[in-house]
C-alpha cells in the first residue's frame, strides 16, 4: 500500500506542482489549504508524513506542526515545513515547533521527493538488536516509537528527536560526530546547526537525569555515556 502524505499548501500553483511531483512518485496525496482541515484529515487519515506551509489563511502551519507534536498516538509523524520564510531564526523556530525538515521555496520538487523519502526511511530501522533497546533506566521501542525512563513514558518527542536519542544510545559509549549524525538521520552532510538545534530541543523534553547522559564532546561531537 502506498504512503500517504498530507499536503497543506494555499498557494494554488505551489500545492499543484507539489501534489503532481508526490502523486507521480506512487504517494497517495490529500492537499488543503488551511490549517483546521489539515487537522480534521490529519486526524482521520493518519497520514505517513505531513508537508506544512507556515503562512496559511486560518493561521500557522507551525501551530499544526505543534498540534501534531501533542497527539497521543499520531505525534511522530514526520512533518516537512515548505515555506519562504529563509532566516535562521525562522528555520529554529520551525525545528522548535516540531518539524523534522525545513525546506525554502523555491525547492526542486525532486528535493522535496528525496526529502519525503529519507524521512520516510526512518520506519524501516535496523533493528538487529531487536524492537527494544534499552540503556540503565532507558528503554527505547524502536518500532512504536515509544521511550520510557524509569517506567515513565516520555512524550511529544519529534520524530529527529526520537532518531537523535535513538542513534546515541545504540552507538554508546562512541563519540558521534556532527557529519555521521547528519549522514545517518538526514542523509546529508552540509545542513548546518541542525543537529545541534534538535539536540537543544530532545534535552529540554527529557528528564535532567535522562537529557545530563547526551554529552557535548568540544570539536568532535556528541556521546550517551551511561
């Protein structure tokens, strides 16, 4: 069964080219153009992965991405920010919302194909180590997208926020640099600041005791260190 992908675009040139480039991929696109439909289909859909402008007529598409965040069973759907707003702050306060991808228009829509699948290929884990790993108190579901700290469940962590922790516990004690980071989880080496963006974000949502095991090596990178 295809993937379905939610489109909230209200720019009516931008959302066509947008669909036909997803739809011709094989994707099952529902396009809107507003911020409370996309939440209605959202909700009824459950769609794989979310594409969201940010300026839309009945409000921000970052709300959306936060609402998205605090659903209880939908919150790690991957979620694309699509917008014109280029600023560093704009693009922090897009990854502080919840978005694991922020594109600036214009954008190839081969990009933005190649942007949707990398995300999208974040379902399909390596789990030799089985569907739970689990680290002193942590244990993280890798399936389920679920992480639990002493019996506590930990929740409206984005799904780069979940990928983050996740990588760093399977890799502990190692170092993981800024570039192998960006290679596994973003399939890319040139985005500057983002994982130090996310990093900021899945510390702040974590328990102290939990967020003071993520170390910040100086010029090299990051480590979990039990």
């Amino acid at each position: 069964m295809s993937k379905t992908i939610l489109l909230v675009e209200d720019e009516p040139n931008s959302r066509a080219i947008a669909q036909a480039a997803l739809s011709g991929t094989g994707y099952r696109v529902i396009a809107t153009d507003g911020v409370t439909p996309a939440w209605h289909i959202f909700t009824n859909e459950k769609p794989d992965l979310a594409v969201v402008d940010i300026n839309l007529p009945d409000g921000s598409g970052l709300d959306l991405c936060k609402k998205i965040r605090s659903h209880p069973e939908l919150g790690t759907t991957p979620v694309v920010i699509l917008t014109g707003q280029s600023g560093f702050e704009n693009k922090a306060e897009g990854f502080s919302a919840g978005a694991d991808q922020y594109l600036v228009k214009p954008v190839a829509p081969q990009e933005l194909i190649l942007w949707v699948e990398a995300l999208l290929r974040r379902l399909a884990y390596d789990t030799e180590e089985g569907d739970t790993l689990k680290a002193g108190d942590c244990e993280i579901q890798v399936k389920s997208h679920i992480v639990t700290y002493k019996g506590e469940p930990i929740t409206n962590l984005t799904g780069k926020e979940f990928d983050l922790l996740w990588y760093l516990v399977k890799n502990r004690p190692k170092v993981m640099s800024r570039k192998q980071i960006l290679s596994k989880l973003w399939h890319t080496i040139t985005v500057d600041h983002v994982v130090d963006t996310h990093l900021t974000n899945l510390r702040k949502k974590l328990p102290q005791e939990l967020a003071d095991k993520i170390q910040t090596i100086p010029g090299k990178g990051f480590r979990f260190l039990e």
